[in-house]
C-alpha cells in the first residue's frame, strides 16, 4: 500500500483499500460552497429561513401548559366517527326516502319545454340569460360587440375568476365579518346572488313578471349587501373594543 | 490471547449481575437473539415514539392563549363541511362504482341502451333503485357541501396568508364537482340529459377563438352522438375521479402542514 495508513487502526476495508464514502450527510452550508447560480441561492435562503424559524421559536412567548386541549384518542377520533356516521345516515335516509326518477328517454326531434340543468349549475345557467344587459355599443351602430351567448359564457368566467382572486383582493389578519364589514357585505352580496341568479335561470317556472323578475335579480343582492354593511358596521363599535382589548393588545394587525 | 470474541456490551454477563427471574431472563435472551439479527430495537423504538405522538396532548389553542374566554365560536360547527364533502364524495365514489357494473354507454337501440341500463338497474336490480337514488343524492349533497364549505372559509376570513393557494386550489375543486355533476346528469340519456348536454355543446361552440375545437374535445361533435357520451361517461368515471382525487388529497395535505386557521 503506498499510502501511510496508521497500523494500530483496525482495518475495515478487508485489506482492499476500498473505503466506503462517510455517509455523514452535507450541512446546508458545505452543499452550498459546492454550487453556484440558481442551486447557490436557493440553499442560501433555505438557510435563511432556517435561521428565521429559530428566531421566531427563541423569540415566541408561547406558553405550554399541563392538560393541553383534548386527547385525540378517544374524545376527538370519537366525535368525528360520530357525527360521520350520522352524515353518511343522514344520505342513506335522503336516499330511501327521495329516489329521482327518470323521464322519457332522448328524443332529438322534440324539445322538451323546460331544459334544466341540476339545481347548482342554475347560477352559471342564469349568467347565459344576460342578454339584457349586453351592452349595445353606438360605435357600432347599436350593434352589441359579442354574441349574447358569448357574453354568458364570459360571465361565467368573470364569476370564477373574480372569486379566485379574493385572497388577493383582500388581506390582513382580520377574520370575523364585524371587522370588514365590506367584504361582509361583499359575501352576502354575492349568495344572494348565486341564489337570485339561479330564479332567473328557471324564470318560466317563476309566476313573476319577468322584467321585474330581471330587475330583482340585481337588485336585492345590492339591497343585501348594504343592509349587512349597516349592521355591521353598528356592531362593529362595541365588538371592537372587546376584540381590541384582548387580542390586538397582543397580536398587533399586520 | 483467547480466540473467544470480546463483547464490548457484554449481554450474558450483564444478564448473570441483573440477577433475573425464569421469566425475566427467557425473555431478554429471546430479545437479545432477535435484535442481533433483526435490530428490532429499532423498531421498538419507533413504536415507542408513535404512542408517544398518538398521546401528544394538543397545544395550547389560540382562543386559550389569547384569552379570548373560551367562548363558544358559533361557527366551529361549520368546519365540519369540509369533512362531509370528502364523505358524500366517498359515498358518491363507491355507489357509482356499483353502479358502474350495470350501466353502459351506448346510445344503440330504442330506447337507447344508455337509458334502458339505467331502467334495468331501477325495476329489475336487487337494491338497484337505492343504489341509483344514493348516487344522486350524495351528489347532490356533495355539492351544497363544498358550497357551504367555501362560504364558512369566506366568511371565517380562512382563505388570507397563507392559505391562499388552498383557496384556488378550492375553486378548482367546486368546479371540477360541478363537472362530475354535469358529466353524470348525461349519462342516463333521457329528455333532460340530452338538452342539458345541447345546452354544453352550445355554450362550448359560444367560446370564442377556440369554440369549435373545446365542442370537439368536450362533446365529440356539434351534435349528441354517441361519441358525446361516450366522452361524458369517460370524463366521470375516469379522468374526473383520478384528478379529484388528487387535488383533495392535496388540498387536505395542505390544511394538515398549515393547521386550521383560527378565528380571532
Ligand atoms: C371537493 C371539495 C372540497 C373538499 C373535499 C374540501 C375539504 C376540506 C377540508 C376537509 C378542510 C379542513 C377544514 C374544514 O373542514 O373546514 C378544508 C379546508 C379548506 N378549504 Fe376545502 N374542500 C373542498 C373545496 C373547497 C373550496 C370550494 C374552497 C374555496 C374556494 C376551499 C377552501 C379551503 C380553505 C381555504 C381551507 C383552509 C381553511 C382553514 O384553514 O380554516 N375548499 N377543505
């Protein structure tokens, strides 16, 4: 062997001088001095973040207690196989009790008078009957710029996309409706709505004047959505202090 | 020097100083032969570790901490709607796999074969009647879940940092259901599957740019066929399935590594 192996060691490597790799595992640190670009940087905020939490553990003024909340075994693995149970019964009973029936079987030749899709599609259903308020532009002669089908299906996606967009809308640490009275009544708004959208959907079973019906659709959402304004924004006042005085003495709002 | 192997942790010995009973000494000898051979140690211990974290005791919760006088919060009992959306989902999943021995998708025949499987599973199949209603309302009760689901997040104010994501992934879900229960409502092929689906091929063709073609993927065609039902019935019991699935796993994954928010 050329290279000066201390004798006294036992020799592990069968005499081969193969030696297996130390299986000691790189800290973030020695793999970051191996990388460079892209690698480098996302172990430099690995450790970054690392670095972070530990301050935030050291900092945290997070008090543990002797009996801490209920034992997930049995009291919690308990109440939720109960009240499972009695959601799965509850499907079982809807089930016996309300079979669907079925109708007359496709006939290309006759369209039926009422075409409906299941009840919670109603709302995007509704959204098609817009032509109404498809706008006609005057540049164009009083033409409307899309098709009134078009302008439904768009609806439908102005629908989606503007309720995937809340959480980027609406930040902060607040939670409970009296302390954004706005977006409270922005939410109510919008279920009724869902709910007003979906009757002007199946607007030939409604015995209602179908302008009227039209108007109310847009209407009460609104009228829903500043009443839960006002209400809230009454209730806010003395809620607050109380929700002040114990929580934001301690978690200040971001 | 003796040929004899030295024992650093010399078992026997320690098992002659420790003074056993019968009992006691069978035992550790039999343990001792095992972990030489098995390191069930190991998995002793990991055992060990498990009923320990099963017994944890749950932190001291926000409500407690903050002194906020642990006072019943009115809307605990809507968090549960999460929790019966992924049951009627269940529920949904393993009576449509029943159902799914019996039903088949053909528009051949007259009526077509489509609707008089599902004849035959309502007046002739044992529980057949039930298992169809089952589907349909756990269906149904899947979807006001998921809808009240989303409104308890909303109005908790559950969806802000850092939850943001699970609230798109959320509209992902609501939609992709509301598809689930738009495909199935085509399968039995009566009056009502057959416009509905008129209705979808109509919206899809309304698209611009791309109406033509989304008609063609979606529907097969820009007329029912057989290959619009087809594409229905593939759509609900295979590519929605797998892709739901997924996404709630997920989606669960998610309220798991970030916990419940909350109410203050
Ligand atoms: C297939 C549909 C869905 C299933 C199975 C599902 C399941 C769950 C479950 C089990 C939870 C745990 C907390 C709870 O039960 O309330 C949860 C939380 C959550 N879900 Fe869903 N969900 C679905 C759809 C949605 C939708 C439509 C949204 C919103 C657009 C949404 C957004 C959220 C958010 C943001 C959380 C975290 C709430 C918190 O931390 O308090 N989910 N989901």
């Amino acid at each position: 062997m050329t290279d000066n192996n201390d004798n006294t060691t036992a020799e592990t490597d069968g005499g081969t001088g193969i030696v297996a790799p130390d299986d000691e595992t790189p800290t973030w640190s020695e793999r970051k001095a191996r990388k460079t670009g892209l690698s480098r940087l996302t172990y430099e905020y690995f450790e970054r973040s690392r670095r972070e939490d530990q301050d935030l553990r050291t900092e945290s003024d997070y008090v543990e207690r002797d009996v801490l909340g209920f034992p997930t075994w049995p009291h919690e693995t308990v109440r939720n196989l109960s009240i499972a149970s009695f959601f799965v019964g509850m499907i079982f009973f809807l089930s016996a009790t309300l079979p669907p029936h079925i109708g007359p079987p496709a006939n290309p030749s006759s369209t039926p008078a009422i075409i409906l899709p299941d009840w919670y599609l109603y709302w995007s259903f509704g959204l098609l009957k817009l032509s109404p308020v498809n706008p006609e532009l005057s540049i164009l002669g009083g033409q409307k710029l899309m098709a009134d089908r078009t302008y439904g299906v768009l609806a439908n996606v102005v629908v989606v996309g503007f309720i995937a967009m809340v959480p980027f809308l609406n930040k902060g640490s607040a939670r409970r409706p009296v302390e954004q009275p706005f977006w409270a009544a922005v939410g109510v708004g919008g279920v009724v709505f869902a709910f007003t959208i979906s009757v002007l959907a199946v607007q030939n079973l409604v015995p209602m004047n179908i302008d009227l019906l039209f108007d109310l659709t847009f209407l009460l959402p609104i009228v829903a959505g500043i009443v839960t304004y006002a209400v809230l924004k009454t209730m806010r006042e003395g809620y607050m202090y109380d929700l002040n005085r114990r929580y934001y003495r301690l978690r200040p709002p971001r | 020097m003796s040929l004899e192997r030295k024992d650093d942790y010399d078992h026997n010995a320690w098992l002659q100083e420790k003074d056993l009973s019968p009992v006691e000494t069978t035992f550790l000898t039999a343990l001792i032969w095992m972990d030489k051979r098995l390191r069930i140690v190991d998995y002793l211990e990991i055992l060990e570790s498990l009923y320990y974290r099963v017994n944890l005791q749950m932190p001291k919760s926000h409500t407690e901490q903050y002194n906020l006088d642990n006072k019943f919060w009115y809307w605990y009992p809507l968090y549960t709607l999460g929790l019966f959306s992924t049951l009627s989902y269940i529920v949904a999943a393993v009576s449509g796999a029943l159902l799914g021995f019996y039903y088949s998708p053909a528009t051949t025949g007259d009526p077509t074969t489509a609707y008089t499987q599902i004849e035959f599973i309502m007046t002739e199949l044992q529980f057949g009647f039930f298992l169809r209603s089952l589907h349909r309302w756990s269906a149904q009760v899947m979807v006001a879940a998921v809808f009240l689901h989303m409104l308890r997040v909303y109005f908790t104010g559950s969806y802000k940092e850092p939850r943001e994501l699970n609230w798109i992934l959320g509209i992902i879900l609501i939609s992709l259901t509301m598809g689930f229960g738009y495909t199935g409502y085509l399968l039995p092929w009566d009056q009502l599957a057959f416009w509905a689906g008129q209705i979808g091929v109509e919206m899809a063709l309304s698209v611009p740019l791309i109406g033509e073609w989304a008609a063609q993927l979606v529907f097969g065609g820009f007329t029912l066929s057989q290959a619009t039902l087809q594409r229905m019935y593939i759509l609900h019991v295979f590519l929605l399935p797998f892709i739901v699935t997924t996404l709630i796993a997920i989606h669960i994954g998610i309220v798991w590594v970030q916990g419940i928010a909350e109410p203050h």
